[in-house]
C-alpha cells in the first residue's frame, strides 16, 4: 500500500460530494459573452475538452458553471475546482497522476463542504455536475481507469473542513507541500 492513508478513493468521494451538495439545471445556464463560445458537441469531441481562455475548467462545463454559479465569489471558483479535479482524474494515465488528481480533487470537496449551508442552496445544480463533467463514454472509462488505479491507495482528509483563502485558487497550481498535501510528484 502507498504511504498516503485515507478513509475513500480518489475521485469517487469528490463526485459524490458534488453530486450530493449540487444539482445543476443546464437549462438555468445563462450564456455569459466574456466567456467563449462553444457547442456542447465540440467540447465533448476530445477526452479532456477545449478550454479557449486556459483557465483549466472545459468551456461547456464552464458555460454551466457561470450560469449556475457566477454570481456568487466562493462557489463559481469552488465549483470550478471540483471540475478542474475530476478533468485531471479523466486524463491521468500513471498512478501518480491519478493520486495528484485525486489529493487535489480532496481539497476541492472540502473547500465545498465547509461552504456548508451557502453551497446547499445550490443542491439542484450540484446533483447534475458529476453527470455533466462526466457526459461521454469516453469520459466514464477514463475516469474508472482513474479510480481503478488508486484502489490500493489510501488518502488522508484535512479532517473538519475549513475555508482558506486558498479556496478561491485553482486547484491544478496549487502547492501545498508542507500543509499535508504533497503535490504533484515531478
């Protein structure tokens, strides 16, 4: 077994989180035009998706975020970092990518749980965002894959999830070496 223990797997625990606290309605999106522009058909034509602005969320996942979430300061980039992290899982192809994923899709879900009663509002969104990240064939057998490869390695949680400043950062550039996150091994 590796060295890092937890109480669940990966990516399972950030998609069940999300799924549990949000329930999306796509049909409640509302286009924003500083955000790009694209069909739903072309961001689901690659595994991984087109994200034009590089800000490491898909751009048809963020068109649903931004609809659902946008108005509110800590759960458009809370929610965005759940999306991040299950991405990063769906194109890990080594078990250390797949662990770095799952540590920071960890920290993303308990950003979103110590949101608590502010991240519950948005149940209904939240319920559909495991669905929608996850919206192809494709995409749900290379997330197994990622799942399957952390199936003997254990996780530690932060325990009582607290807020941080750190919250409001994207998930894939954080480092937090130190403050019991090891970080991407590279």
């Amino acid at each position: 077994m590796n060295n890092i223990r937890t109480r669940t797997t990966g990516h399972a625990i950030i998609v069940g989180l999300a799924c549990a606290l949000l329930a999306l309605d796509a049909s409640s999106a509302q286009a924003d035009a500083s955000l790009p522009s694209v069909p739903v058909a072309a961001g689901r034509a690659a595994l991984v998706g087109f994200d034009a602005n590089g800000n490491g969320v898909r751009d048809d996942m963020e068109q649903f975020i931004a609809g659902s979430f946008g108005k509110d300061k800590k759960m458009f980039p809370v929610v965005s970092n759940v999306v991040i992290a299950i991405q990063l899982g769906v194109a890990a192809t080594t078990h250390e990518e797949s662990r770095d994923a799952a540590m920071r899709g960890m920290f993303a879900a308990e950003c979103l749980i110590a949101l608590g009663d502010q991240a519950a509002r948005y149940r209904t969104a939240l319920d559909r965002l495991g669905d929608l990240v996850l919206d192809t064939p494709e995409r749900k057998q290379a997330h197994e894959e990622h799942k399957a490869r952390l199936m003997d390695t254990l996780m530690v949680g932060a325990g009582e999830p607290a807020w941080s400043d750190d919250c409001l950062q994207r998930v894939d550039r954080l480092d937090r070496a130190g403050k019991g996150w090891l970080g991407p091994q590279g």
